[in-house]
C-alpha cells in the first residue's frame, strides 16, 4: 500500500520540503561544531519529523522507526 507522499502532490511537496531542511541541518554541522549545536540539530530535526508524521503518518513511521527510544540516545548530555 502507496501512502499519501506517493499518491499526492501536494503531501510530497509539504514532506519534500521538510526533508530538505532536515538535511540542511546536519550538512551545516561538522567536527567543529559544539554539542550544544548538535544538540539543537536533533532537535530541529525531531520537530520537522513530528510534522512530516502529522502530514502522512506512514511516512512518519518510515523515517522514524524506533520512535522516541533513538532520540533519547542521540540527545543525552
């Protein structure tokens, strides 16, 4: 079964866009960066994989399989 981001156009564009900035995140990180920064990168991308899940749940689900158990362990201090 094709979820809403193969069928709609408009549900690609909204995700695709969220993608882009997900990927913008970390492509602004490198090894000079502080935790603090990397930190606030996870957490911009956690927001925009809530929204991508309020858009098209499957899709949700598809980028964010093991749900809040792997942000937990990449944003400890």
């Amino acid at each position: 079964m094709k979820g809403k981001y193969h069928t709609d156009e408009n549900i690609k564009s909204q995700i695709d866009i969220r993608l882009k900035e997900m990927a913008s995140l970390f492509a602004n990180t490198g090894k000079d960066s502080t935790r603090k920064e990397l930190h606030a990168a996870y957490r911009a991308e956690w927001k925009l994989m809530d929204e991508i899940s309020q858009i098209d749940y499957d899709f949700g689900k598809i980028i964010r399989p093991y749900g809040d158990k792997e942000w937990m362990t990449t944003t400890k201090s």
